[in-house]
C-alpha cells in the first residue's frame, strides 16, 4: 500500500491522506491528480485535475510551498541522484546485462592476448592504462592513483581483468567504453562491426562541436573532487547519498552556454529540456553513446529483450547520473536515439527495469518520487516553463 498527500477542502491542514493498493493515483477522464504543493518537510501535496489552478499557502505546520517550476527542478535533481546512487550500490538491479558486456570484453582481450601475449599488454596499457591508473587524477572508475608508466603493463592488465569480473559498477563500466573506444580500433576484429551500428545515431556532429553542444566551462576555480552522489548541491548530500570514489563531477565543471549557435537538433533537444522543466548536467551524453556501442559490440545488445536494455541503461545511469556527470535526460535522449529504450522526455517508470522496479527499494523510490517518476513527463504543464531554446533571443545564428 502506497500513501500520497492530496488536496482536500473540507480538512484544516487543507490536504489529507489517500491510500493506494496499487502505488498508484487514479489517472482517467473522471479523476486524475497533479503535483500541486510541498509541504514543509519536502512532501508533494497532489490535487485533482481541476482543483489545482488556486493556491492555499495554509499556515503552522500546514504551511505549503507552491509546486512551482524551481520545485520540479530540484525534485527532478533529487529524484534521478537517488537512483543513480542506488543503481551504483545495488548492482543485482543490472548485473545480469552488466555481466553480459564485461563478460564478451574479456573474452575479446583474453583472445587477442593468446596471439600475442606482450604486445597486447603493452598495448593495453598504452592505450587505457592511465584512465585506471591516474597518477593522482579522480577519473570515475578508476582503479588505483599510482602512475600507469610506474606499473608493469602485466599487472595492469591483470587488475582490469579482475575488475571486470569483480570491480564496482564504475570500474566496470569505465572498461566497456574505454576498450571500445581505444582498443577496438586497434586489435579489430568482427566487433568493429558491431561497434560501428549504433554510431550515426549516437554520436552525431553536434555533440562534440562546442558552438553548438551548448556547454562551457564554469569561471572561477574548479570545485573540488567530492563524494557527492549525483548532480545535487553537496548540501543535498544527507539525502542523496555519497559514492565510493571522489572525483570532479560534470555538474561542477560545466554549465549551459547561453551564447551556443542555431542547431536544428541541438534546437530541438533544448526544447524539450527548456518546456518540460528537464534539467542541463554537462550537455547531451556522448559517453552514454559510446557504452551502447560497447555493449552491441561485446555484448549483444542489439539481440537483447527489453528488460536486459533497460538494466544497462539503469547500469549507465548508475555511471553518469550517479557519478555527477549528466542529467537522466541527457543520457536517456540517446538511448532514444539508439532504439534502446522507448523514452518520453521526462519519463523514468516506462524506462526503468523490472529488477528495480519491482523490488522494495524500487517501489519506495516510486511513491517518494510519484511525482517525478510517474508524472514527470506530464507535469510540466501545470507550471511555468521557459520560451524553447531556439527561439530565446540569446541565440546566436549560424
């Protein structure tokens, strides 16, 4: 049984209980619900359809906020760095497409490796070796800090192997997408193939072309290396979470880039960000492209149901959203692209797999979240957005 706050007249506090079998609020013709006010203790008061449109701001401890704009903005935050810090710590929610891909990578270096044992470990380590090894650096994923060229190219491929088999989500994932891009181009083979389906859908022009990506650096000193989990404000930590590793997020680095030229689908992917209330992390996510390609390479996925998709997805959440490099729109939007995942921008249930969905941490998030999870690809029409990005006079044409 699930618990939602609603809109009732007739109750002093100007809201009152409902219970559901179904975690669920009615959504038909005759009766459907909106997130309409926030109480002080950060609970989302919902209203029927129709009742939504005045506001009672209460008084004591029944005072309210309005569920405004800024309101979704920060619960969107919160909502999608509590899953992706869940999706990093519960790996049972993804391991079974997770270890599908880690499983295809290690065969595919293990085979290499037999035509030419020293070769494709000097390789190895001269082409990724210091994305793991950093030499002080506070790369995600990372295995150790000491200096790649201090280690002996055996023993680094040696902890990769390890990793992949027994490492943390990060590490693993951070393998996927660095031997797809850096050592598949190098060893070849019938995976080339299978890397390159995806990359027109995934990785077109724009994404990496700065007059249009519409990201800059942020002025002023970086923001040190935290263990804040996903793209909250470090004072939203107690709520979120914290993950293993330190390291320098995304959302730290990066803000929008107001200035960025006309672009028909830059244009187009703003627009759904700057409407639906959806939220800028460092820009749409080239690194969720190349793991899709990983994963069709090493992994299959392009034979996969859609369960196993989604839990890889979830894995990638896990990765970026939770590690504080993206928002969940600017990784779900290419896997969209991909044909991954049926996604509605701002919609996270229909996305999600059963193995989260359908356990008790999942089902918690669900209610907590009902208005974000459930109703975030809808909500946006009962509060103000922002004009579509093309069309803000800020925009330089090309």
């Amino acid at each position: 049984m699930s618990e939602f706050l609603v809109r009732d007249f007739s109750s002093q506090g100007g809201y009152t209980t409902k219970n559901t079998q179904n975690g669920r609020l009615p959504r038909s013709r005759h009766e459907s619900y909106v997130p309409w006010g926030v109480t002080l203790d950060s609970k989302v008061v919902y209203a029927k359809t129709g009742e939504h449109t005045g506001f009672n701001m209460g008084r004591g401890k029944y005072r309210l906020k309005p569920y405004d704009t800024n309101i979704s903005q920060t619960r969107r935050a919160e909502a999608q760095s509590v899953l992706g810090v869940m999706a990093l710590n519960v790996t049972e929610y993804t391991e079974e497409a997770v270890n599908k891909v880690s499983t295809g990578v290690k065969q595919y270096l293990q085979t290499h490796k037999r035509n030419d044992s020293q070769g494709v470990t000097e390789m190895v380590k001269a082409q990724i070796g210091h994305y793991f090894f950093t030499g002080g650096r506070m790369g995600f994923g990372r295995i150790s800090e000491e200096k790649a060229k201090d280690i002996a190219a055996s023993v680094i491929w040696e902890k990769l192997i390890l990793a992949l088999d027994s490492g943390t989500l990060e590490q693993k994932l951070a393998i996927h997408d660095a031997v797809g891009r850096k050592i598949l181009p190098k060893l070849k083979g019938p995976e080339e193939g299978k890397y390159a389906v995806l990359a027109n859908k995934v990785r077109e022009a724009w994404f990496d072309d700065s007059r249009y990506r519409g990201r800059r650096k942020k002025m002023g000193d970086a923001a040190p290396a935290s263990t804040v989990g996903g793209i909250v404000p470090a004072s939203s930590q107690d709520i979120v979470g914290a993950v293993d590793q330190k390291r320098n997020r995304g959302v730290d680095m990066f803000e929008r880039d107001p200035n960025r030229e006309e672009h028909a689908t830059a244009d187009s992917f703003y627009d759904d960000v700057d409407v639906r209330n959806l939220l800028f992390g460092a820009g749409i996510s080239g690194t969720t492209g190349t793991l899709l390609q990983a994963a069709c390479a090493f992994g299959g996925l392009h034979t996969w149901n859609a369960e196993l998709c989604k839990q890889y997805m979830l894995a990638i959440v896990g990765y970026l959203i939770g590690g504080g490099m993206h928002s969940f729109h600017e990784s779900m939007a290419i896997a969209q692209k991909a044909g991954i995942v049926n996604y509605n921008p701002g919609s996270y249930v229909e996305v999600l797999p059963t193995s989260f969905l359908q356990s008790v941490k999942g089902k918690n998030w669900v209610t907590r979240y009902y208005d974000v999870s459930v109703l975030g690809a809808i909500h946006w029409r009962y509060n103000s957005g922002r004009l579509p990005s093309h069309i803000q006079r800020s925009l330089v044409s090309d």
